[in-house]
C-alpha cells in the first residue's frame, strides 16, 4: 500500500504526522523531540481531495499540487472545500456550541478567533499560539458577531501570517509576561458594550503551549534561519527535531520545515548519508532577530 503525507496534526495536545493511504486508510507517526529526522520525497505531489465529516473523499481526478503550494488540494477540491466551511462563511447553520478565544504569538502579536467547543484547544495548537484563553461560548452566529466586535474595538485581527509567528518564536519573554498581555485584553474585551445575549462570558484562564511545542522556557531553541521553501520528488530533508508549532518543525540546525509542504507527497527514508537538499528560503535576521508588531521516517 502506498501512503500519502497529510502534514502536521496535533493529538491530545503531541504533535503527529498524518498519511493517508491509497485505499482510504488514515494513520499517524508519532513525534517525539529529540529524535532524528529524515525523510525524501518520492513521485509527484498529489492532491489530497476534501475532509469532511470524519472522513476523506478523495480527489476525483487525482490532480498534482505544485511543490510550493501550501495547499495540498487541487482548485477543484479547494472549492468544494470551501462551499460548506465555517471559517468561509458558507455554513452559518452549524449547531454545535463555538467559543471565542484570544491567542498571543509574541508581543503585541494576539488575535481573536472561534473554534468549535468539542475540539478543546486543538484549534490554538494547530495555529502555534504560544498562549491563549477562551472569552466566551455560544451559537456560532454570536461567537461570529462577538469576534468581529472585539477585532474592531481591540484592534487585533483574526489572522496572523505563519511566517511572522515563527520568527520571533526564540525570542519571547517569559510565561507571566505572556500571561500578562492575555489577561490585559481580556478585561478589556469583557467589559465591551455590544456582546450578544446568547454569547455566554468565560472566566480568564490563561493557558500556555511552551511544555506542548517542546520549548519550555524556550530556552535552547534554535534562532529560525531557514525555512523549506517548497518540497520537490528527490529532495530530502535531515536534521533532530527540536520543538513543533502550529503546522512548523524546528529542528537543531535553525531549519524550519512548514509541514503544509509536506502533504500531498509520499516520503520514504533517504540514503544514510543523506543531507538536506531541498530549496531553502532565509528568514531575515532581523525578523528573526527581535519580535515584532532519524533513525527512520519520523
């Protein structure tokens, strides 16, 4: 059976790489920090079709995805994708209970956001927020409206890019000055006229993901240098996994693997004396610099 990379899943709060198989099968490797990893790309980067309902349908013409595409799906799937998505607006009728959250990357980087409450803090993981604390829970139309209330009023969006994330991940204060600017916005947004009558307020908790991404006290963590520019068939990464955040690897060396170019590819073991030989991007020292506003296959 072959089995296809789907990137980087976070379960029960651990980092796991995804594959799908040829006959529909899912599985997972489990990450640890630490250890070796080394992997080459095989064949062509396929499409990986729409995940919906706990399951996968898979891409009808089995399409390929180009190498520097951070989306492993066809324009095809994509659409489908987004025709019955809450994050586009096209399935305002989801019953399930949403909560707001705050999520802070660095200083001054926080912003607002909703996920579905059956999820827990899956959604704050896959974003790489380093802390983070729900303000309140509800249908999804007032957690909608109470998001857009508070990005307006707070000054904070609801997206920040990945490449801004990740740079200044080596650089942050500590865990009470983290915890600080959560807390600060949260009594802010509380005590904003206008939340609907359906959104229930939640009590600050703030949470904190340095332990979950490896990092704890982020001490020893690598300054990011570089960052995997795209995946190509023959072209192989190596290095020892360091810490994970969001959809990135840090490993030992400064290399930053954005799993998204992952998925889509099948990965074998390379050579033993295999380095890495893929395209490579260099993240600016001075983003990097300050914050601002294998023992096989995995």
């Amino acid at each position: 059976m072959s089995w296809w990379c789907t990137g980087l899943r976070w379960k029960d709060g651990a980092p796991v790489i995804g594959w799908c198989g040829d006959g529909g099968e899912e599985r997972v490797s489990v990450l640890a920090y630490g250890q070796a990893l080394a992997f080459v790309a095989r064949g062509d980067r396929h499409c990986l079709g729409v995940w919906r309902g706990g399951r996968r349908t898979a891409c009808p013409t089995v399409a390929t995805v180009p190498g520097r595409a951070g989306n492993a799906q066809c324009p095809e799937c994509a659409r489908l994708d987004r025709s019955f998505s809450v994050a586009a607006d096209t399935n305002a009728a989801d019953p399930r209970t949403y909560r707001v959250y705050l999520a802070w990357f660095g200083p001054g980087m926080v912003k607002v956001g909703i996920t579905a409450e059956e999820r827990g803090s899956t959604r704050l993981l896959e974003q790489g927020a380093v802390a983070w604390a729900w303000l309140g829970r509800g249908p999804l139309m007032a957690a909608r409206r109470t998001e857009e209330l508070l990005r307006a009023a707070l000054g904070v969006p609801d997206r920040i890019a990945y490449a801004r994330k990740r740079a200044v991940r080596a650089h942050l204060p500590g865990a009470p000055e983290r915890a600080r600017e959560v807390a600060e916005l949260h009594v802010r947004a509380a005590t904003l006229a206008g939340w609907p009558d359906s959104l229930e307020p939640v009590a600050c908790e703030v949470t904190d993901h340095a332990r979950a991404f490896g990092m704890d006290g982020w001490e020893g963590l690598p300054a990011p240098a570089r960052v995997v520019a795209e995946m190509a068939a023959g072209g192989a990464v190596v290095g020892r996994l360091v810490g994970a955040a969001g959809p990135d690897l840090h490993l030992a060396d400064g290399l930053v693997v954005d799993t998204r170019l992952l998925a889509g590819w099948q990965l074998a073991v390379p050579e033993p004396d295999a380095s890495t030989s893929v395209p490579l991007t260099r993240i600016p020292a001075a983003a990097a610099g300050a914050p601002a506003e294998q023992d096989g296959l995995f």
